[in-house]
C-alpha cells in the first residue's frame, strides 16, 4: 500500500470516529441536561420558591432552557491530542462532577439557611 492510500485509510477512519462521537454526544447531552435541569430544580425549591413564592420550573422546561442557553454560549473546543474519546469522557465527567459538586454546596447552604 502506498503513502497516499494510507492517507485515504487515515481519513476515512477519522471520519467515521468523529461520526460515532456525535451518535454518541446526542444522546448524552440530553442525559446531562436533564441532569442539570434536576439539579436547578432541586436548587430551585431550596432557595427561590421560599422567597419569591415561585414554583420550580417542570424538569422538561429547564431542560429545554439548559439545551438554548448552552447553544448561546457555546465556543469551539479545541480537540487534544489524546484523542476525541479521551475528550469525551472528560467533559461528561466534567458535567457530571460539577452537577454534583453544585448539588452538594446547595445541600449544605440549605442546612445552613434553615
């Protein structure tokens, strides 16, 4: 096999990985904005409904509103040299930690407020 069939094997097979990580990304940025609009509605009967009177959002709302704000912010992410599953991984770990992290603050702030 010559350098430039090579070059053509190379190609297609990045293709098609880039291809498998968005057939993956869909499904699981749905997963993690859920994850986030349960968190702000965990978040939000703690600390707004008790003072403004307010009814937490329903989880489908708040997740349709992470899925448009996070389409407004949105910036390209360079990928790295350790490859887009590596990358993968470590923003769904990233989502996941930090839902949690928020999560665990808000809990212990609550304690505190009551």
């Amino acid at each position: 096999m010559n350098a430039k069939e090579q070059e053509s094997l190379e190609a297609v097979a990045g293709c098609a990985s880039n291809i498998a990580a968005l057939l993956v990304l869909f499904p699981l940025g749905v997963l993690i904005a859920i994850w986030t609009a349960w968190i702000v509605t965990i978040l939000w009967g703690w600390f707004v409904s008790p003072v403004y009177r307010i009814q937490p959002p329903s989880l489908v709302l708040l997740a349709g509103m992470i899925v448009t704000l996070r389409f407004v912010v949105w910036h390209r992410v360079q990928p790295t040299k350790k490859g887009v599953w590596r990358d993968i991984g470590e923003s769904i770990a990233f989502n996941l930690l930090f839902g949690g992290m928020v999560l665990l603050e808000g809990w212990l702030l609550h304690l505190v407020a009551r």
